[in-house]
C-alpha cells in the first residue's frame, strides 16, 4: 500500500478526494502526512477530522527556501512517505525536495497544461485567462513536479467543455469535478506502479488486472431508483467505483455515497435537456473494450478510455407515461423513450464476457452477495444470465413503443391498404412467466403461465385450493370471457373449453340454478363462473355437487369461508385487464394474429321469414345468440330468454350439432318446464333446410343465424312451412 504525504495551502478540497479515495478503496494507498505552509489552512483541519498526522511550517521560520523545502522531505521521510503530492499548495518546490523524492512528486493544475500555466497561474486566474482567450476547451492536468511553475511531464489530463455562457466561477466548478476524480486516478497509477518516465514522455502501462473480470468501475444510471442507495453503498464497500448520471448522482450523494460524475469521466457535459447523456466513446470504449485483447488495451489506453465493468441501468418509464396520455405521441411520451440507456444495456450484454449488466432492482442483492463471496467477480454463467435478462427488457421495452404507436395508428381512420397495416410486418410479444403449471394439456406434457410482460402480472388471484392445471386455466378463462357477455347477473357452467348451461336472472342465485338445470350431467366437475361477487346462498345451494374451479370477482366473506371447506375446490378471483388488442394462437413455428371477437350482432337483425318474432322470442333469440358465440363450432344453442336448455357443441356436421342440442333439451324436460319461448341460434349458417325440420321437431318457434348459405332461400322457404320466425345477423360467430 503507498505511502502518501500530502502538501496543501487552501481550504483542502483536493487533499478531501484523495483521502476519500484511499478510503473507499479506489486507490491503494494510505496519506500519512499532512503538511501545510499557512497555519489557518483548511487543509489542515481536514486531516485532523480524518485522524491523519498533520503540522503547518511556516516558510518565514527557515533561512531559504532550500531549507524550508529539505525540512519538508526530512518531515516526509520520517513519515515513510513514497509520494508527495501537492493538492492547492501554493509555493514552487525546489531541489532538495525533488531530489529526495525524484519523479515521485505530483501537481494538479486547472488548465491543460502547456496552456494557461506558469508563474502567476492559479485558482481563478487561470480560468479567467481561459474565458479571456476564447479558448473551447479547459480541465485539469496532473504532471510530475520538477523546479518550473507546471511543466513537469503530464501525466493525465482531463478535458472541459467551455460553455458560451460560463463565469470564471462555473467554469472553476465543472474543471473542479474533474479534478477530483483525476487527481486520485493520476495516484492509483504510480501506486500500482504502472507509470514509467521517458524524459518529458510518460508511459501508462497494462494494468496487471486487465483481462480479469474484477468489478472495480460500475457506470449507475436508474430512472427507477428503487433500491439504489442500498446496492450503491454495498459496491462502495468493495472498493468500486461509482460513475453516475446527474439525477442518479445527486441522489447517491444525498445519500453520502461517494460518487463520480459522468462528465468528469467523458470530459463532457449532459446536453440538450439531458437528451445527450452518456452516448460518448469514451462511455461505450469503457463497455466494449476486450480485456483479453492487447491491440483494443493499447487503444483504450491511447485515448484515455477507463474500463467500465459493471452497467446499472432501467429504463425510462414509457408504459407508464404513454399510459396516462392521450396519445403515444404526445411530447411528455416522446421524451421518455430512451436512447442512451438502451445502447448502454444492449453495449454491456454484448460484452458479458468482461462487463456485467444488472437492469432489474431485484437483482442487487444476489449481484452484491456474489460480488463479496467472489473478491469483487461475477462468474460468466451469471453475467450470460444477466445479459440474457437484459436483452430480454430492451426487446419488450421496444415491442411496448411499437405497440403503442402501432394502437395510436390502429385507432385512426384507415383506407383499405392501411387496414392491412393494422398487422405489422414483424411483431414483438415480451411474455413474462408467471407459474409453471403442474403438467401440460396431458400429464406427460409439460407447461407454464406467462402475461404479457407491460400487464405487470396474471389477471387472476388463486384463493384456495389445489395448483391450476393448463386444463383448469384454459376453462377458466373461457367461462370468464362467456360470463362477461351478459350485463345481467349470469353464471355459466363450463366444460372442455365450452359452455354446458348458462343462465341469467335479476337474483344471482337463480342464474346459478338455471346454468346448472340446463345440463346437470356435464356440470359434474366443471367449472363455474359468475359476474358478480360470489355470495354465501350459492355457496350454501352448492351442496354435493362437485366443481372443479369458481371463478368471481370477488366473494364474500362468508361464502368464501364455506367454500374454503372444499379442499379439492379451487377459487379464483378474476381482475379485469384491458381487453388485448391481438389474439395469438401458437401454430408451431408459425403465429396466427386476430383481432378479438367482440361484435355480437353486427348491424342488427333482419327478419327474413312471414311471421315476426314476438317479444318473448326475440329476447330468447339474442339469449341463444349471446351464448353461442362461446360454444365450439359447429354449435347450437336451445335457450329460451334467460337460460339455455340445450347445447349441442364441436360436431363437424351442423345437424349433427342440432340433435346433440335436441338430446340435451330432451334430457332437460325431464325435471324442467319447456321455456315460454324457444329460440335456436346457431354459430354460422344452415347449408341445408335439414337444420329447420329438425328445430321444428324440437319444438323451436324462432332462428337466428348468419345466413349467406347458397341454400338460404331453401332454409328460409322450410322455416315458413313450420311457422317459425327467422332473423340473420349478417355475421357469423365460429369458435375454434
């Protein structure tokens, strides 16, 4: 470890980075003196706050300055010094300081030497003659001491933009930020003696840690800054240190963690309202730069570009913002699409072999833990894992962007062509696993639940009962969707992904018996839904029969009591998510998109037939109508106005589907009354009048179905011999 004297005049900020510095552990070493010419020094009050031996010498006590200066290097020997640096120190060194300490003698000066140094050349004024000569570019330089006003051999430099606006005073603050990262940087070389001396050339040579996975530089730049303060102080504890954006770095230091900020790194500032932050080559030299590669070492060396090992990065919150305006376009949803932070992620996950990325807060406690097992490393697997994780968040945060604008445009009035833009040539769906489920559609398959990743999490609260199965979630879903249909208070009993009753009334505990009444032997172990909270009669009414799943928006306290009495009873309560705008359906390695079904009756209905349907028949026809569009094609659906009586469901022939309804109907006449009205819908058109003698026979008044068959004058010619009504909706509903 390198022992540092110190000699300062002023207030003692430089001497304060250097002793941060050696105390976080960013440079090897240690100061074990202080020494000072002015006895009222700031400088020395530091030291005595930080336990450091200190002593002011006043130059007036000594015959020369020869003299004062060998009393410094007798007073820097004695205290095991191996390099004096000068920090604000006011006075010209002369031999026989130099020549006690050759080349191990360090100044830092506000200006870029050669230029604006010299006699007279300090503090303020240097900043003054800078402003004063137009001069773009100012900062700072460290350089080896020799018996001139700054002109030993420079070591390091540090550029400063000059502004169109700066004061002496602002200008002093930003070269002062570089300062104090440089100056320890300048320090941490000679202690890890990397520093060689040609003449006026100096040499920075290979770090012996290149090539080593080693986190000793982290880059933090957070818009969500939860759990910052906690994982930042947990680096600072490992030595690393932390380069910030402004907004981060303010809230690092506010928590007094050490920070460095991103401009003292590129030289640069944050320009155009923070729009240009770290798009600089010297913040993705530091990301891409190889390790493992002498040539890019030699490059990065040339340039002044630092390795960045670790890359703290979110996002700008777009979803979030986009969602509370009214348009995706609007100015406020502009500005928070993120540019620098994307090419920060994506830099990092392509170098995972010597950088690690870290984009989620849920990550920093298991980052931190590997990092103080690991001397400061992260194994590959985990940085792969990490850049996997961070590819995977830049994809969806880009598929949230297309995704919106994409809805913006869909939205808009559209000709033909533009219609088909309504399904982009490329689509991105971020799904984000939220289960893994206990075995597939058959116990030897396997299977998970994902959510569409910008949804947050699963639309559903599992209450009670045994793990979901991929079955149990399929009907599940589809009685939800089928219950949702009607605005009355309605259940539906469900079965292999279609309805097997359904039925509505003003009481919720009547729409419960008419949905079981209409096909009590499919009911057994199926699955019941309800669009209201789910109260303690019906769960009283329940008694031996058996479910499989309940899905309600909420239950009662007390029902949901008795039915916690079921142990092989599983209770869902259904959130409403916004309704998606794309269904997708897995073809293997193709992808089928649609729009939801969402139309019911399209322009309405049209009565094709010689009777009008009464009042009684049509609400029994748009009940049927409702139900069918949730029952497998081909499907029937027998219902009279509240309850369907009959449904005949998946057949690959439409009369098929019509006597499977029948024997249903039939079945539900045993212990029922027939319907004061009953109405057929079927889900597409009847190719043949075979559909109409049959209805007829069953004792159907009424029909409603798409029409477009070729044969719908023949289907509409046999439903006038029965005496039925018949409407067409114009549109058809198949479910598949």
């Amino acid at each position: 470890m390198l022992k540092i004297a110190v000699l300062a005049s002023g207030e003692g900020t430089t001497l304060q980075s250097l002793i941060d510095a050696c105390a976080n552990r960013r440079v090897p070493g240690r100061i074990v003196l202080v020494l000072s010419n002015k006895e009222d020094a700031g400088a020395i009050a530091r030291a005595g706050r930080a336990d450091i031996a200190h002593q002011a010498v006043r130059p007036e006590d000594f015959s020369s300055p020869d003299a004062y200066d060998a009393f410094l290097a007798e007073e820097c020997h004695k205290a095991g010094a191996e390099l004096i640096c000068l920090a604000g120190y006011l006075r010209k060194v002369s031999r026989p300081l130099l020549k006690a300490f050759p080349n191990r003698v360090l100044n830092i000066h506000p200006a870029l030497l050669p230029a604006f140094g010299g006699k007279g050349m300090y503090g303020m004024k240097v900043h003054e003659a800078v402003l004063e000569a137009g001069a773009k570019i100012s900062g700072c330089t460290v350089h080896f001491a020799d018996d001139a006003y700054d002109h030993g051999p420079i070591l390091l430099q540090a550029a400063v933009q000059v502004l169109a606006d700066d004061s002496p005073e602002t200008l002093s603050a930003r070269v002062r930020q570089q300062e104090q990262w440089l100056y320890p940087e300048a320090v941490k070389l000679v202690a890890e003696g990397r520093v060689s001396i040609e003449g006026r050339k100096v040499h920075i040579l290979a770090s012996p840690h290149e090539g080593s996975p080693r986190i000793r530089r982290a880059l933090v730049s957070l818009s969500d800054k939860e759990g910052l303060v906690e994982f930042a102080k947990g680096l600072e504890e490992l030595g690393v240190e932390i380069v910030s954006t402004s907004g981060t770095a303010r809230k690092l230091e506010e928590a007094g963690v050490s920070v460095r900020s991103l401009d003292s790194l590129t030289g640069f500032p944050e320009i155009l309202n923070g729009r240009v932050k770290t798009l600089h080559p010297k913040v993705h030299g530091g990301i891409l730069l190889r390790r493992s590669d002498p040539r890019q070492a030699e490059e990065a060396r040339t340039f002044g570009i630092e390795p960045i090992d670790l890359v703290v990065v979110n996002l700008y919150p777009f979803e979030r913002v986009a969602a509370g305006s009214s348009s995706p376009y609007n100015r406020e949803v502009i500005e928070n699409i993120d540019i620098g932070g994307v090419t920060l992620i994506r830099a990092a996950a392509k170098n995972f072999e010597d950088v690690a990325i870290v984009v989620n807060p849920s990550n920093y406690a298991a980052v931190l833990l590997e990092l103080e097992k690991g001397a400061g490393r992260l194994n590959l697997e985990t940085r792969r894992k990490l850049a996997l994780s961070a590819i995977e968040h830049t994809a969806h945060y880009d598929a949230m962007i297309s995704q919106a604008w994409r809805e913006a445009s869909d939205a808009a009035e559209v000709d033909a062509k533009a219609e088909e833009e309504r399904f982009p040539p490329s689509l991105t769906v971020k799904l984000s696993r939220v289960q893994t489920l206990r075995y597939g559609e058959n116990p030897h398959q396997k299977a998970a639940l994902y959510v569409r990743a910008e949804r947050g999490g699963a639309s559903f609260e599992q209450l009670h009962g045994k793990e979901l199965s991929y079955n149990n979630l399929l009907d599940a879903f589809g009685t939800w969707d089928a219950v949702n249909e009607f605005a009355d208070p309605a259940a539906v009993v469900f079965k292999h992904v279609t309805p097997s009753g359904i039925g509505t009334d003003d009481e919720l505990s009547a729409a419960f018996e008419k949905a079981w009444a209409s096909d009590p032997l499919s009911a057994f172990g199926g699955i019941l839904a309800l669009n209201r909270p789910f109260p303690a009669s019906i769960a009283e009414k329940l008694g031996k029969r058996f479910l499989e799943v309940i899905v309600a928006p909420s239950y009662e306290p007390e029902a949901l009591e008795k039915l916690r009495k079921r142990k092989n009873l599983r209770l869902i309560a259904m959130k409403t998510p916004p309704p998606p705008s794309h269904l997708l359906r897995s073809l293997g390695d193709e992808v089928l998109v649609t729009q939801p079904d969402r139309l019911v009756f399209g322009d309405g209905l049209k009565c094709v037939t010689k009777r009008q349907p009464t009042a009684e028949e049509e609400a029994a026809m748009r009940f049927a109508w409702r139900a069918a569009k949730h029952v497998k094609s081909n499907a029937i659906v027998l219902a009279g106005p509240t309850q369907t009586v009959g449904i005949g469901a998946g057949q690959m022939s439409r009369v098929d589907s019509v006597h499977m309804a029948g024997e249903k109907f039939a079945q539900f006449l045993k212990d029922n009354p027939k319907p004061s009205a009953l109405a057929l819908a079927s889900d597409a058109f009847f190719p043949f009048r075979d559909g109409m003698d049959l209805a007829a026979k069953l004792g159907a008044t009424a029909v409603i179905q798409p029409g477009g068959s070729i044969r719908d004058e023949e289907v509409i010619a046999a439903a006038d011999e029965y005496d039925l009504a018949m409407v067409l909706t114009g549109m058809r509903h198949f479910r598949h």
